[in-house]
C-alpha cells in the first residue's frame, strides 16, 4: 500500500490534524531507516576497504608455499607451516578443555544453584568481571602458573591452557544465555515424568540448548585465534623451522608470525603478513559460518 | 545425534581431566629451586630468546643451520633485550640475543641464579637519524644539536626546529623514536644524551621500527631515530642525515659502521650463551661456530654491518676457552669503546 492511499485512508477516517501528525510520524520513520543505514554503511565501508586493502597486498603471496613452508630471511621462500600447525592444535587443544569446563559450570549454574543466592550472585559477578579482563592479564598467569608453578615449560599445551582461562568467561556467559532459553514447561514435564534433575538435564535441556552453546563456543575459540598477547607474554616464538612433535613442544601461531613479518624491514614480509592475514580470515570466517550453520541446523522450535 | 553429542562432551571432559596432569607432573620441577640449564625440551633443541633487533640476524643463521644439522631445532623469540635476560638468568633459554651489553640488574641476577654466560659480538647496528624527504633544511646534525633535542630539559621546550639551529625555519618540531623498553632507545640515550634511558618523554615511541618509518615518512616536520637497515629498506620514502661527533659530518655507511667513523651511533649487538648449557648440549657449540663462520654474510642480507675477521676470531677464541662474563663488567651501554680492544685487553 503506498502512503498516498494510506493518507487518504487516513484523511476519511480522522480529520485533517490527525492526517498532518501521520505524515510527520511517517517522516520520522524515514529519517530514523536512514540514519540506520548510514551507521551499517560507515561499519562495512571501513570493512570492506580493510579487506580489498589486504587482499590486494596479499594476493600475489597467497600460494603453496605459504602452507608448506617454514619461515625464512627470504620472503620468497617464506611460508607459515609452523604457525599453521601451532594455530590448529591450540585450538583443538582449548576447545578440548574449555568446552567441558565451561558448559558443566553454566549447567551448574543454571541448573543447580538458584540465581538468587548469594554465592551464585558473586560468581555470576566475577564471570562477568572476568570475560572484559585484558588478554595480556591471562598471558601473565599462564606465565606464572603453567610455564613455571606447574613446569609445563614454554609449550603448546601452556598456551592452550591459558587460551582455555581466557575463553572460559565467554563460554560460560553463551552457555548460561542458551540453558536459559530452554522454556521451564520442558523441565517441568520431564519432572512430572519422574526424571531426576541431571536425566532433566542430559535428555531434555542440553539438546535443546546445543546449537546456542556450540555457536557461544565456537565464537569464543574465534577470539582465542587472534591473541598474539598472552601467547608471547608465556613465550610462544617467532622463529619456528620444525613440525610439532607434542603437546609439550614449543610454537608459534598465526597472529604472532604475521606480527613478526610486519615488524621486519624488507617490505617484501609485509605483503607476505598481508597473506597470512588473509590466510587467518579464512580461518577465522569458516569458523563464523560453521557455527551458524550449526545454529540452523540444531535449533529447535517451540 | 543429541546422545552422540553429549556422549562426546563426557569422554572430551573424561580425557582432559585424564590427561591434563600427566604431562605436568613428571616435567614438574620444584619451583623454588633455579635451574642451571634451560629445561631441556630435548637435546637437540638450542632455545633462544631476546632482542627483536638481533633476532632476524640469529634466525638466518638458524635456517642455514638446518642444512648442517637437520635434526637440531633451533627456535627463535622476540621478548625484547631485557626480557630475553629474565629468562636467561632464570634459566630458561640457551642463548639470549641482545642489542645492548649486559646490565647490572641483569647481571646480578644472572650470578643469584648461578647462570654463567660467555658474550659474544656478532654484528654491528647502526642507528640512522631520519627526516622527511621534503626537508631541505637539514643535512646534518651534531651530537650536541641532537643532545639539546633530546635530553629530558628539552620537554615542552624545544618545539620548534628553530631552536635546533639558528637558520631553521620556525616550524613545529615532531620526534619519532624507539619505544623506551627497547635496546635501541637505551643506546641511543646513552650515546646522545649522555645518560641510558635519559630522554624528553614528549616524542612519538614505537617498538616497531616500521611504524616510525611510516610517521616520519607522512610528516614534514619530523626528526626520528631507528635502525639502519629501515632506513634502507625505505630510503625513497626518507631523507638520512649525517650525524657529527666532532670529526665531521659522517653518512652511516657498512665502512663508517664498521671503522668506527659513524659516531656514536653505531653499536656491537651481541649474543649471550648460558655456559651450562654449552655443557651439557654439546651441539650448541657447534652451532655457536658456525654463527661465528658465517654471520659476516648473513649479516649483509639481513641488513646489519658485519664486524672484522679480527673480532669474529677473537670472539671464537673467547668460546673455545670459555671466557664467562662481560666485557663492559655490567656497565650496559657504553658508547665510543672499539670491540677488539675489548677482546684483545683480556688475552
């Protein structure tokens, strides 16, 4: 219906007044639609000439040897291997511990405890305080808890562990939002069935929550893959010519070579760190489309 | 498909909870008590850590290492000439690289924790005094010129090139310079203004050398000081300037690096080996050999200036005998001082 007819509509039923303030209202509406594009647009403009700007740079350098490589004083010859193989398995590794951890402790919190104690209001306090603590704050006790208290050295598994910590506040927080969606009749109905509260809990709310807890956890492990702070704070290094071996092994990771190649002076390495980047999007956005796609594929109507 | 995802939680949570302090416990160390090597990952590994400036130059050798001892592993960090010595002293790492000499601070601890140490200069840096390309007002600039610049007095003071020099033109004068946690900034403070870590505190900082070429190139009226080998990476973009310490106005150059002309902003960067170490994982003397035999040309493609034969054998010497702490005993950056003399003083 176009707003002519829909003013005369509007002139017939109310008088002329009501008709004036109509048109001013509608005004408004179009006045606010585009100040609501104009804010999208300034987002994705900055966005999208970030993206042609590396993938300009990088372009040309986005070939084979970028993968199968180890890092070199030739760009030429330069590749990320090492950094690759570092950024895979500290994924698997945090996503190993930090997802367990953090969806007991929302269902813990969620399921167990009632909101309105007073330790639960302090722990859901902390959580909060936690997930907006700085990165290089983790980096430091990683630093002092796994690399040196528990002697795990400069290793792979340190850095998981304290990439882990720095997850665990965003797991928590995603878990807790996707238990709490879960309509209460659900848990009542089984509760009237007999079911005691974990069979509540493993039949019936975890399913249904799922696809929100593993969208919260794969958006959190999208964070972890950019930190270069806390990795270099516990000693991640920047120079690595050799597959990992073990958990315990040393590494490096993608954010941190790409750090490494824009700090040197031959300009050749900051097109190659362009790449990396690139290299690191993709990554970053398979991740994205991965858990939307699981939101899709999981989520349940009620 | 639910029961299979949760079933999937239950053994990931069993497995790390499993796992998780296994690997801990038999690597686990008391921790008050310090250690004498650097944890061995394996024996074939030589940890180094230190200096960003000194690490491209390490790295290059630890690539071209890989074709005489494949098995040897040889990673390389950048926590910074300071930070590298933290974890030398504590003894974490085999080999800390370092763009100044050792401090006192740095030294003590080192002794507290038992670390003894063998130094050993592999290269030269020279620092380069930028501005703009468009400045055609400067051509050189004396220590004392750069001193009234930079020394801490100048703060709020000295803002305009004008004060420079008489004949300046009367423009805003915007500095640029190393991030003070850097060896460079330390050296350069020490040689300039006469103090290590003396500077105005009102200049643009950055650990990344990159970043000050980027600010001086984009800005008419900046001064800046970094390493030489940006400046040549970017010398379309900037305008060297000579610097003169009383003989002249001197370019830095490979043959004013290294004969000691460019004054006084050329510096030995150095290499420190944890004497443990060399002990106990023979293979890092070897690979120490080799750095030695082959940095001087390494040295060039990385952009640092190469020392003289004299002072790479005097320094293989120092290795082969074992000659343990600093030839500046503690003092950090000293400016001026010849490296072979150094290393010869002690024969």
């Amino acid at each position: 219906m176009s707003s002519t007819t829909q003013t005369i509509v509007a002139a017939r039923t109310f008088g002329s007044e009501q008709v004036s303030n109509l048109r001013r209202r509608h005004a408004y509406g179009r006045v606010f639609e585009a100040l609501g594009l104009a804010a999208i647009m300034i987002g994705l403009l900055f966005l999208v000439v970030l993206l042609f700007d590396v993938i300009v740079d990088g372009l040309p350098w986005l070939r084979p040897q970028l993968f199968t490589e180890f890092p070199s004083r030739f760009a030429e010859r330069s590749g990320m291997r090492s950094a690759l193989q570092g950024t895979f398995w500290m994924m698997l590794i945090t996503a190993a511990i930090a997802f367990p951890l953090g969806v007991s402790a929302a269902i813990y919190l969620e399921e167990y405890i009632s909101r309105d104690h007073w330790y639960a209001r302090i722990i859901e306090i902390n959580i909060s305080n936690l997930a907006g603590v700085p990165s290089i704050i983790y980096g430091l006790l990683g630093l002092g808890l796994f690399v040196r208290y528990m002697g795990l050295g400069r290793s792979l598994l340190a850095g998981a562990l304290t990439m882990a910590l720095l997850v665990l506040p965003i797991i928590i927080v995603a878990a807790r939002e996707a238990l709490r969606a879960v309509p209460s009749s659900q848990r009542q109905a089984a509760y009237a069935l007999g079911a005691t509260r974990w069979q509540v809990t493993r039949d019936h709310v975890l399913p249904s929550a799922m696809s929100g807890i593993l969208t919260g956890v794969i958006l959190a492990l999208s964070r972890a893959i950019g930190e270069t702070a806390p990795l270099i704070t516990i000693g991640a290094l920047t120079y690595i010519a050799f597959d990992l071996r073990s958990p315990l092994d040393i590494f490096t990771v993608m954010p941190i070579q790409i750090f490494n190649w824009i700090s040197l002076p031959q300009r050749e390495f900051s097109a190659l760190a362009a790449a990396g980047i690139v290299v690191l999007m993709v990554v970053l956005l398979t991740m994205n489309s991965l858990a939307i796609i699981m939101r899709q594929r999981m989520r349940k109507q009620w | 498909m639910q029961r299979l995802v949760i079933g999937l939680v239950l053994i990931l949570a069993l497995v790390v909870t499993a796992c998780a302090p296994v690997p801990a416990a038999p690597s686990a160390p008391a921790p008050a008590e310090p250690a004498q090597a650097a944890p061995a990952v394996d024996r074939t590994t030589i940890l180094i850590d230190g200096s960003s400036t000194v690490a491209p130059l390490t790295s290059a050798v630890a690539e071209e290492f890989r074709n005489v001892s494949p098995d040897t592993r040889v990673p390389v960090g950048i926590s910074g000439t300071g930070g590298g010595f933290k974890k030398f002293c504590n003894g974490e790492t085999d080999i800390s690289n370092a763009s100044r000499p050792i401090k006192e601070s740095e030294f003590t601890q080192c002794a507290e924790n038992g670390i003894e140490y063998i130094e050993l200069p592999v290269a030269y840096d020279g620092m380069a005094v930028i501005v703009n390309p468009t400045n055609d007002w400067v051509e050189c600039l004396t220590v004392e010129e750069l001193k009234r610049v930079w020394e801490p007095e100048a703060e709020g003071v000295i803002m305009s090139w004008s004060q420079v020099r008489e004949g300046f033109p009367d423009r805003p004068l915007d500095l640029y310079g190393a991030g003070v946690d850097s060896g460079t900034y330390d050296y350069f403070t020490q040689a300039i203004v006469g103090k290590e870590g003396a500077s105005r505190g009102d200049f643009l900082p950055s650990e990344d050398d990159n970043i000050l070429v980027q600010g001086v190139a984009g800005d008419e009226n900046a001064l800046g000081f970094f390493g030489l080998a940006y400046y040549e990476e970017n010398a379309d973009k900037l305008k060297l300037v000579a610097v003169d310490a009383g003989n002249g106005c001197v370019y830095p150059t490979e043959e004013t690096v290294n004969n000691g002309t460019y004054q006084p902003l050329s510096r030995p960067i150095f290499i420190y080996v944890n004497a443990a170490s060399l002990e106990a994982k023979p293979i890092i003397e070897t690979f120490i050999e080799f750095y030695l035999e082959n940095v001087d040309d390494l040295a060039r493609e990385v952009g640092y200036v190469p020392l003289t034969q004299e002072i790479y054998d005097l320094a293989l010497a120092r290795l082969q005998s074992r000659v343990t702490g600093s030839i500046y005993a503690g003092g950090g950056s000293q400016v001026g001082v010849s490296l072979s003399d150094l290393l010869s003083a002690e024969k």
